[in-house]
C-alpha cells in the first residue's frame, strides 16, 4: 500500500506489478482516475490491483491531501518500510508516531 507518487515508488510499483504478480493498493492524494493507466490495466483486470483515494474531491495532490494519504496509509498499514528518512522530511513525523511498525533501510540526520 502506497502512494507511489514519487519516481523510485513507481519504479517499486513496476516491480511489484511485473514478474512477482503482487497485490498493491494505490491511494491517491486526489480524485481517482478518469482513465486506469494502461501499466496498471492488466493488473486491475486481475483483481491484483485496489485504487483508493483519500481525498476524492481534490484535482491535484497539495500538502494536506498528501498528509492526509499518508496519514490514512500509516493507520492502515500493518508494517511500514521507510527505504531512507531524515528529520527534515515531511515523512518524520509518521516514522516518529508509528515507530512501533516501522521498518528503516538507512537514516540520515546530516
């Protein structure tokens, strides 16, 4: 379950999608789309592949329906992998509240 909204969570979208034959969720920080993406269709069609939006009113994707995605995916999610996070980012905050299922690949405070 992701957003995959940013390029390496696309490219880990692809991989899940491609050869392993996964299950994803994708929850979008806008109204859902008007056409499915035709490298998400046959997925879809497989039943492999939920489309959820958390803000289903909002055109584009702003800092609070983004918060708002990420939110709802934290108090969903079982476990949650951060492959990289750092103070600064807007992502620390659920790694600090949801500390107890959470996953870390590498941290950087510099």
């Amino acid at each position: 379950m992701s957003g995959f909204h940013s390029p390496i969570e696309r490219d880990v979208l692809q991989l899940l999608l491609g050869k392993g034959g996964h299950s994803v969720i994708v929850v979008l920080a806008c109204k859902p789309y008007a056409t499915i993406p035709a490298e998400w269709q046959s997925a879809y069609d497989e039943g492999r592949m939920l489309i959820v939006s958390t803000s289903p009113e909002a055109s584009r994707v702003s800092k609070p329906t983004a918060d708002l995605r990420n939110d709802y995916i934290s108090q969903q999610a079982g476990h949650l992998l951060f492959g990289y996070i750092h103070e600064d980012s807007s992502l620390w905050e659920y790694y600090r509240k949801y500390q107890n299922k959470v996953e870390l690949l590498q941290h950087s405070n510099k």
